[in-house]
C-alpha cells in the first residue's frame, strides 16, 4: 500500500510519501512494483507527488443553478444528476482544475449511490450516472493525459449505526462501481469513509464489480478523522490502519473532517 496524504476539502490533494505495508497487495498476488508496472496511476504515484483536483460540490453550488438545471424540482440540489442534465458544467469545472494543474480529477459521482439518490427518486439510476459521470471526467482528462478517479462517499446511512444492510450497501457500491468502471476511470476512490465496517463491504463490493465487468483498477480508500482523532464511529487511527492493511487495496489515505495542521499533529 501507499500511503497518501491530503488537505482540507476544497484544496489540491497531494499525493505520495512512505509505504504502509504491503500486505494487501501480497493478497492480491502481486507485490507494490508488479502493482506498479501494471497501473500507470500506481507507476506515477511511487515516483513522484500527484495533485488531485478540488472541490466539486462547492464549485456547483457557486453556478447558482436552478431546478430546471437539475431536471425538475424533485431532482434540485443533487449533484450527480447534473451528470445527464447538465454534462457541460461538470466538465467545465474538470478542465478549470486541470488547467489549475491538478493531474488527477475526481467524477461527480460522491452521492452516486443507490440509498442517496432515493432522496431525489433517482435510485433506479445509479449506475447510469456514475457511467455518465465517469464518461465527462474522462473527456475532460484526456487532452491533458490526466487520470480519472471515480469517487464514490460513505452514503447517507452506515452499517454499524444500524442505517442499512450489508446486502443493501454491497448492492449499492457494486452497481456504482459498475458504472465507474464501464465509464473509463483509472482508478476507484472510495473516499470520506467515516465505518471500517462501511469500508469492508464497499472494498468487497468493488472488488466484485470488477470482476463482473472484468476490467480490474487500482482501489484507493481514504478515511476520515475527526478531531478527536478518531473515524466518526470511534475507531482510532492505529486500529483503522489494521483493518485497512488486511483488505486488497492499494492505496490508503485520509481526507475532510480535520485540516492538514491537525493530521500533521497527530
């Protein structure tokens, strides 16, 4: 694994520094440089800091678009439908980061889970716009021969808070995951991850997408720490980093909740 730092949300995310172990990658069959050669993401990310992109849900919100930008009143406010509706927005804002100099952007695709779009009606819809999402970041990247993240967040609900099922997470995850991948992306980002117990079936349900779409990608996870240095659900940094380290990523790494004075503190 390879260990990643971030900044605050909003800021470019730099990526690189010392490894965490290789023990998910033992499991996947292949050590850190056979990972290496056969995903330029991971190639790059061993030579050299990466910068990631910003904000995506900020810059939307600073369009002031209205409902009918987003299809109708029921749908007003979730980002991931603008996907379909307005496609030419989210890649406005592609090309802004990577003309900012960001070599890797992240698809408009955080909320692009099944249980979150229920909230707009949308939830027959996920795959198709995570592919629709992923299809955009990809046009937009590829004059600039950047890489493409397809971001997926913890959802709205969390198994180990009694929220939702396993089976209804996994579900959801996969069929997302499905559509990053159909889409193009280079890598899967599983960020803002606020539940080891989340993380698990999220990596799991990925792992599985992968292997019905049959084109497999590096898989990066990033969690959350909140000021009292633990995840939401209270599990410390050291205990998070052992959970993570037994499942098959290959990158880890922490975004949100705390800034880059209180990581570096810690």
């Amino acid at each position: 694994m390879v260990e990643v730092h971030t900044c605050s949300p909003g800021c470019r995310h730099h990526l690189g520094g010392a490894g965490w172990g290789e023990a998910p990658l033992v499991r996947l069959g292949y050590n850190k440089e056979a990972r290496a050669k056969k995903f330029p993401y991971l190639k790059a990310l061993l030579q050299r800091p990466l910068v990631f992109d910003g904000a995506m849900g900020t810059e939307l919100q600073k369009r002031d678009l209205t409902p009918e930008d987003y299809g109708g009143e029921a749908h007003y406010g979730c980002p991931e439908v603008l996907n379909r509706t307005r496609p030419e927005v989210v890649r406005e804002i592609h090309r802004a980061y990577l003309e900012a100099g960001a070599e890797v952007i992240e698809t408009n695709t955080f909320g692009s889970l099944r249980h979150v779009l229920a909230e707009y009606g949308l939830e027959g819809e996920a795959e198709e716009l995570a592919y629709l999402g992923a299809r955009i970041a990809r046009e937009a990247a590829e004059p600039y021969g950047a890489f493409v993240a397809g971001a997926l967040g913890p959802g709205t609900k969390l198994i180990s808070l009694g929220q939702i099922s396993w089976d209804e997470l996994f579900a959801a995850y996969k069929e997302a995951a499905r559509g990053l991948l159909r889409g193009g992306v280079d890598l899967i980002l599983l960020e803002t991850a606020q539940d080891i117990l989340q993380v698990r079936c999220a990596v799991l349900a990925v792992r599985e997408a992968m292997a019905e779409v049959g084109r497999e990608v590096p898989l990066q996870v990033q969690v959350t720490i909140e000021a009292t240095g633990t995840m939401l659900v209270g599990t410390d940094e050291q205990a998070a980093l052992a959970a993570l380290e037994s499942l098959p990523i290959d990158v880890v790494g922490m975004n949100c909740a705390t800034g880059p004075d209180l990581m570096d503190a810690k």
